[in-house]
C-alpha cells in the first residue's frame, strides 16, 4: 500500500505526475512547441520561460495549461481513432459541453487541451491525477462549507457543480552553479549572459529579435519565478518537488514566509473566489515562488474553480458571522478568470 497523508491521493501518483512533468521539460525546445500555447487554442499549451507575465514582469517558468473541456477534442486521429474502438465507454463517460455553451465570454478559454506525446502516458496519467484531484476539491468544500455553518452542499449545484478546473504543470530552472564547473540546467542564463551578442542581431532579423529582447530587458528585472499573485479560483492543491523550498506566502506582518514541501502533501491556496463567498473570513493568499536551488524544480498544481458562470457574492452565513455587511462585491468568475488570462501572457 502507498503511504499516504491522507487525502486519499497514492502517493506513487502524486510523484508520478512530477516525473512526467520533469521528462517533458527536459525534452528540446522544438519537441515542446509543438503544442505551443495561443489564443486561438483557449490559452491551452505550451509557455516557454518568460512567456507569462505577473503584474507586468516575465516569471521565470515554463509550463503547460491544461483546463476544463468544452468538448472532446481529437489532436491525434490515429490514436484517437483506436482509444474510441476499445474504450467507447470513456468517450461516452466524458461530459461533454458544446463550444458556445458560456456565449463570448466563455469563447476566450475554448479549445483543445494540448497533451504530448512525449512522454507517453502523459495524458492519461494526468487525466486520471486531474480527476483525482477534483474529486478531493468536491470533499476539501464540503468541509469548508461545514467550517462556515452552512449545508456541506454550499459550493455544488449552480455554484461549482461544475467546476471550471484548470491544471498548470510548470517547470522552473534552478540558478546556474556560482563555481562555473556544473552547466546551469536552464536557458535563462543562457539568455542573459548572452544579450550583447543578440544586440547587433536586432537590425537584421527584427521582429523574432524585438521579442527577444524585450523578453530578456524584463527578465533582467525579474528573480521570480512566479511573481506575488492570488489564485483566482476556490481552492489550489499544489504538488511541488520534494527537495526544494521555494513557494512562498505573505502572512499578515507582510512578511514572506515558506511554505516548505511536505513529502506526499499538498500546499492549498485559497482563491479569489472563496474570500468572496465567505466575505473575508477566508483570505486568498499572496504567494510567490523564488527557486534558489541549482536543480530544475517542478510543481503540478491543481486549481478548482467555480463554475464559469457563477456570479459569486459573500453567503449569508459568512456576512452574518462578519457583522452583517458584505465586505466584497459580486464578481463572475469566468469574468475574472478572462481578464487575468488575457493579461497574463506577452
Ligand atoms: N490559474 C491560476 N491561478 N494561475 C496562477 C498563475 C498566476 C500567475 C499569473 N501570471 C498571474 O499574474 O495571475
Ligand atoms: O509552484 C508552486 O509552488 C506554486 C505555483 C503557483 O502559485 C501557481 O501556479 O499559481
Ligand atoms: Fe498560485
């Protein structure tokens, strides 16, 4: 048997899925764009280093955003040809949400998750893990609805009956070796060491070098891995590298503080969307992530939102235990999910 810490998640599965992520990144450049994320793929896909940006600056990660499907998409004919002659039964278990089902709004988020090939089992060991980890969400809620005197039932049906999930697998470099001997194990330094070479390139390749550049001007600004952000959701369930401290949260002096990994346990954020509901009683955390280790760390995390739709606003039984008045405005999580997205990537 698995140890487990409880949740109910195999521990086996947990490393797994860092495992795999750690093969995917280690893959070229070339292998990896090939399900490069774009707006026209629902922002599903592939991010190289740099390429999301927090509150104006480039983290420093790499990254595949998976997320809710709206309706099953077949990337690989072939494969996808055979899986439906021997597992009918999983497309017709699939729900099943026709694009256009969330009107505009919802368009910016609609397309094809984007999984590789590469390594295989990738996809279906990330569906079943995602699976898993939205059906841990569903009983974490209920609980919390407990917490706050309500019914368990409090975030299902027209409120995140339908969670909008969302996956980021995400791969951060480890800072180049400061005795020179061990090549660094990311581009990074590459990059920034390298930048005077690049200059005089500007003039003659133009648009591929401007992006380039701006990249590494905005990079240089950054030691981040991931800037201070909250996540924007309900509840995050993080699965990061065993052996590296380098998540960080704000606590209530200001002061950041780490939020070290406990081997076989989850980090869980709160989101925007469940200090909302309970009108402040519950805070969605500033947190940030800085790799200070030489090693390439890796983290899985798992976001359970809302339903797209879902216009949220403070439960009565939180404005009541906070003195009656509502402390937060209503906001439509899918609305709020769209502008971040469409702010978040270069
Ligand atoms: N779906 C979630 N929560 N994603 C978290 C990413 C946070 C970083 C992002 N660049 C930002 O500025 O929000
Ligand atoms: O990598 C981590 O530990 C946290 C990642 C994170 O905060 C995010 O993706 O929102
Ligand atoms: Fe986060």
């Amino acid at each position: 048997m698995d140890e487990q810490k409880g949740h109910g998640i195999p521990d086996s599965l947990l490393k797994e899925v860092k495992e795999l992520t750690r093969k995917f990144f280690a893959l070229p450049y070339e292998e990896k764009i090939k399900i490069k994320m774009s707006p026209a793929k629902g922002y599903r896909g592939y991010q190289r280093i740099g390429e999301n940006i927090t509150k104006g600056v480039p983290d420093i990660h790499e990254a595949i955003d998976v997320g809710f499907t709206t309706h099953r998409c077949f990337q690989y004919p072939i494969i996808s040809a055979l899986h439906m002659l021997d597992q009918h039964t999983w497309l017709v278990c699939y729900k099943e949400l026709k694009p256009g089902d969330y009107g505009d709004l919802g368009k910016t988020m609609e397309g094809c998750n984007q999984w590789p090939l590469d390594p295989p089992k990738f996809m279906d060991t990330m569906e079943d893990y995602i699976n898993q980890c939205t059906n841990l969400s569903r009983k974490i809620m209920r609980g919390i609805a407990l917490a706050l005197g309500g019914s368990p039932y409090e975030f299902e049906g027209d409120r995140a009956g339908n969670a909008f999930w969302v996956t980021r697998i995400i791969g951060y470099p480890g800072k180049p070796c400061e005795n020179g001997h061990d090549k660094p194990t990311n581009d990074v330094g590459w990059y920034r060491t390298n930048s005077i070479l690049v200059l005089p390139l500007y003039f003659i390749t133009g648009y591929i070098v401007i992006d380039l550049l701006s990249f590494l001007f905005m990079s240089s600004l950054s030691n981040k891995s991931s800037g201070p952000h909250t996540d924007y959701g309900l509840l995050t369930l993080v699965n990061q590298d065993d052996d590296i401290t380098a998540l960080q949260v704000r606590n209530h002096s200001g002061e950041w503080i780490s939020a070290p990994p406990i081997p076989g346990a989850f980090v869980c954020n709160i989101g925007d969307m469940l200090k909302i509901y309970s009108n402040g009683l519950y805070e969605s955390t500033l947190h940030q992530v800085i790799n200070n280790s030489t090693k390439f760390r890796v983290s899985v995390a798992y976001f359970y939102e809302t339903n797209f739709d879902t216009a949220v606003e403070p439960l009565d039984i939180c404005k009541q235990k906070t003195g009656s008045a509502k402390k937060f405005e209503r906001a439509v999580y899918g609305e709020h999910l769209v502008s971040k997205v469409l702010t978040n990537f270069v």
